[in-house]
C-alpha cells in the first residue's frame, strides 16, 4: 500500500480561524514532508520531519505549525492566514535521513481557501 | 533562483506521437533525478527516475534519457494517449539534503484524440 490519505479535501477558513490539516501514511516511513503549491506551480517545500524530529523548515511563517504527533501522522496547524495562503497543501513520505534518495509518495491534498 | 530549468512550458501532441520534455541542472551534486505526474486536483505521482550513472532508463512507455556532462535529462513520452494528458514535473535531490526535492518550472502535456 504506497497510499498517503490526507484531510479534508478542502477547506474555507477566515483570516482569524484556527484549523488543521491531517495527513497519515502506513508505509512504515520515518520521514513525512509538508509542500504547498499554487495553480500552475511546482510544489514548494514547507517542512521535513525525520524520525518525528524538525529537519527542515523553510522560513516558513509562524502561522503555520507544523507537528509530528507519531511515526504515521503530520499535522499542519493554521492560524491567522492571508488570502495569499489559498493553494493545495501536499503531505509526502519517504523513508528518512539526511543522506536519503528514496522516493516521495504524494497525497492527494488539501484545498484551502482563505477570505 | 530555479535550481532546475524546465521547457517547455506547456506541449500539445496528437494521439500516437512523442512528447518529449527537457530538463537542465547547475548543481553536481544533485544525484538523483525523478518525475512526477500531476493530474488536476491530485498530488504528483512518481513517474519514473535515474541516477546519473544510468544513460538511459525505459518504462514501458516512458523513457528518461540522461546526459551528465551538459547536465541535461529529458522524459520521452512515446504513444501518447489522451491520459497522458497531465502536468509534468521533473526534479532532483542532493543526497545530503534531507530528502529535499528542487522541482521545475512543469510542463502542461495535452494530447488531442
């Protein structure tokens, strides 16, 4: 099973919300990736956990949390977004480690919208 | 600063032909080298990928041809169907970086009935 689930497909949220996106995976990988990507764009990583620790952040702004409750699941906590925040949110997995060239399997995302 | 310069930026291609989309690297350290496609609305799927040691890797109908001294590699779409209608990505990896993936620009694949 090569399946990343993630929830909920969409989401609307207003610029004063608090809300969360889920993402799990039962591949046995030990390391789980936040992108965003806007219509029209490569995905652009936000995140990399490896081995439920921050590897990787990439100056992202703190109104996006990101957390490794266990092994299978990566929250991404939302929090006094902008317009500018609307794009799909793509959750992957890989195996883990610095020195890694395994692949990354996609979920199929979250759309979110701002107001 | 794109780390991976893909074109064209979009391809319309009759059933039955080749769609042929090119990619080009700076960075010699990137050693490994996927591609991804995205369908609207759903993530990106791996599509198939080389190492630089490797000319040439066919899958089925997918091909990926790799040139390591001008730090070229193209994805060859031979026969194309109307499925293969779809956004193509490609990408490499540094094998010290965490997994991190630099991504191109993308190209729009339509092939027409």
């Amino acid at each position: 099973d090569t399946e990343v689930t993630q929830t909920p497909k969409h989401l609307v949220m207003g610029m004063t919300n608090k809300k969360s996106l889920k993402c799990e995976q039962h591949m046995g990988h030990r390391a789980m990736y936040w992108y965003k990507q806007k219509a029209k764009k490569p995905p652009e990583l936000m995140f990399v956990y490896s081995y439920e620790k921050l590897s990787i952040n990439e100056s992202v702004p703190s109104r996006f949390s990101p957390e490794c409750p266990n092994s299978s699941l990566l929250n991404l906590h939302l929090h006094a977004l902008q317009p500018e925040d609307s794009a799909l949110y793509l959750c992957a997995s890989s195996q883990p480690g610095r020195q890694t060239t395994d692949t990354q399997y996609f979920g199929p995302g979250t759309r979110l919208t701002v107001l | 600063q794109q780390q991976v310069k893909q074109s064209p930026q979009s391809l319309i291609v009759q059933k039955g032909g080749i769609s042929i989309i090119n990619c080009a690297y700076e960075n010699t350290a990137f050693d490994y080298f996927p591609w991804y496609q995205q369908f609207p609305g759903k993530g990106p799927a791996l599509l198939i990928a080389i190492r630089p040691d490797v000319s040439e890797k066919k899958e089925g109908r997918f091909t990926i041809s790799f040139n390591k001294s001008a730090k070229q590699f193209s994805l060859h779409i031979m026969d194309s169907q109307p499925g293969d209608s779809a956004t193509y990505f490609c990408a490499a990896r540094k094998w010290d970086s965490w997994g991190k993936l630099q991504f191109g620009a993308g190209t729009q694949v339509v092939v027409t009935p």
